[in-house]
C-alpha cells in the first residue's frame, strides 16, 4: 500500500525560501495540492520539493493559483518535469498523419512553418472555446462525452512522461478528470494474470483521440490488428522509483501481439477491468487557475461528460519521455 508521506519534512533548504504549502489530495490514496508556488520564480530547492513530492505521492500533482498563467509561466512549470514534446496533432507522426500538400516535409520545415503562423508547437488546447478570442467554436458532439481511460500519445515509441493541464475555463458540474494508479494496479494484479501477462505486448492505437473523434489524416483501420500505433509491454518498470505499473494506453483498438483476435479482446477486457477498479482512481473538480501535472508511466486519465451548452478551455503541455522499460525481458 503506498505509505502516507510525512509532508511537514521539508529539507532545511526549503526555510530560505518562499514556503510551498503543500498537502496530500483529498480523498485520493495518492496525489498532492501544492499551493504558493510564483510560476515565474521557481527557486532550485522548490524544484527539488516539488519532484520529491511527485515521488512520494505516485505521480500526480495540483498546483492551485489565483489567476490564469500566461504561456511561459506554463512553459516554465513544464520545465521542473523535463523538455517538452511537441502537442499532438501538429507534427506528422505524433497523433497525425501528412496530408496531400504536406508530404515530405521535415519535422523542422513543418515546426517552422508552425512557428510563421505564430503557433505554439508545444502547447495542446482542448476545448470549446477559441483559445485566443475566447468565442465559443463548434465542436464535434464527442468533446461533450465521455472520454476513455488512456495515457497522452503512448502510440509513439517514447511517449512523453508528464503532461499538465492548465483550467482556463470550466463548467461549474461536470468535465472532472479521472486518474487510475497503475502502479496500484500492477501491485494488485492477480498472479495468473500476472505470468500471463509478463512478457506481452500491447499494440497502443494512434486513430483517434481520448474522446473518440479521428485524429487528422486517421481513418478507422479494419480491425485492430491492422491499428496504426505502436506495441509496448503489458508491464513496465519505472526508473527513478522502482515501481511497476501496467501499460494499457487505450482500450480502442488495442491489440496483443501475437494472439489470434477474438484472445486479444478477450485478455484485454479482464486487464481493463482490473485496471479500473474505483479503488485505485481519483476523481479532480478542477477550480480555474489550477495545473495538473501527472506522470503517463504510472496513471491513466479520463475525462467525464458535461453539458454541451457549458464551456470548458484547456491548456496542456508535455514532456519527452525515455524509452519504456518493461518489467520483465
Ligand atoms: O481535459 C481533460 O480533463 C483531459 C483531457 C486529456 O485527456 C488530456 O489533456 O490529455
Ligand atoms: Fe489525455
């Protein structure tokens, strides 16, 4: 069971500084509100606090301000977790793929031809609202739905490790965030499931995105042995902590190499299942202002429904990953 962090032990460092006020989540067996912290002063020793926080509370935090962040307060919160990797949808091969016109292009000549337009490769926004005029845009009937369990981009080889969220526009009911602790998951994990499992791989699908609309360029493949995405082990293991966690990605077109179909769905509905016990999830009711940042090695997120008559804007960023470590060999 994950052992409740002492978290008024501060390293004496953290005296010459502001303080971080800083407290597990409510009702959640992991995660931590992490208020005080000035996006555009972000002291060594806080830097320090804040990833050993992360370790200690299994991979989720939520800073609270008072205010929106301009883009490079963001950028520069992003920066404590690692480099950033480019929002999906705007490079080929990261959740999109080239259209007529675009074919050939170099990943460069497609981040310059971003950058003349003045768009921000690294920065994703999800919503219903234009993010510079703030109108409200027509969206696909999807974005109000419910969005499946995933973890961010795993359908390229080295998906990235944080992402964060910054809430610029909420709906008072409704559109909260589930998170699913996979490393819960993994320690809970029955051992025949286990052994059958260890040395699988699951093919992650890049067609589409969490809440089920195609991503640019991407049709529906004829089964999900023929999905676009790529394959990664059922178990991983987590540097830096040790830990291991299961590696689903999503449960859309996800396929277990190597097994004939109808095996494939049937496996990865008994790991789903396991996977999403209420036991190791938390649900956030997001307050303006505030950034999550999680760890997409050791959580699955969701998104539940909301009115489609509400508003909702979000920012996210995230960051490289490293190459993903699978538990057994
Ligand atoms: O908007 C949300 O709450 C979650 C969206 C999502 O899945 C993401 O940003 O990765
Ligand atoms: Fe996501």
């Amino acid at each position: 069971m994950f052992a409740s962090p002492k978290f008024n032990e501060q390293p004496a460092a953290s005296l010459a500084m502001p303080p971080l006020d800083i407290k597990p989540l409510e009702g959640a067996r992991f995660g931590a509100e992490i208020t005080g912290l000035d996006p555009k002063n972000i002291t060594a020793a806080q830097r320090a606090l804040i990833r050993d926080t992360y370790k200690s509370r299994h991979g989720l935090l939520c800073f609270s301000f008072e205010r929106l962040l301009e883009a490079g307060e963001l950028h520069a919160l992003t920066a404590v977790f690692g480099e950033n990797e480019y929002a999906p949808g705007l490079i080929d091969g990261i959740g999109k793929r080239a259209t007529e016109g675009e074919k050939n292009l170099s990943a460069d000549e497609q981040l310059a031809a971003l950058r003349a337009q003045g768009r921000d490769p690294y920065m994703a926004y999800i919503g219903n609202l234009d993010p510079h005029t703030l109108a409200v845009k027509p969206v696909d009937e999807k974005f109000f739905g419910e969005w499946e369990w995933h973890t961010d981009m795993s359908y390229i080889e080295i998906p990235p490790t944080f992402s964060l969220l910054h809430a610029r526009a909420i709906p008072e009911e409704g559109g909260d965030t589930g998170f699913c602790s996979q490393v819960l998951a993994a320690r809970q994990l029955p051992e025949a499931l286990r052994t059958k499992v260890a040395h699988l791989k699951v093919k992650h699908d890049s067609t589409y995105g969490s809440s089920g609309i195609a991503r640019p360029g991407m049709t529906a493949p004829a089964s999900p042995m023929e999905a676009v995405g790529y394959p990664h082990p059922v178990l991983r293991s987590i540097p830096g902590t040790g830990d291991e966690a299961i590696f689903l990605g999503r449960r859309t077109n996800g396929y277990v190499m190597g097994m004939a179909l109808d095996e494939s769905e049937k496996l990865l509905d008994e790991l789903w299942a396991h996977a999403t016990q209420e036991a190791f999830c938390y649900r956030h009711q997001w307050r303006v202002g505030q950034v999550v940042v999680w760890d997409n090695r050791m959580l699955l997120h969701m998104r539940y429904p909301m009115d489609n008559s509400k508003a909702r804007l979000m920012w996210r960023t995230q960051t490289k990953g490293e190459a993903v470590v699978p538990a057994y060999n």
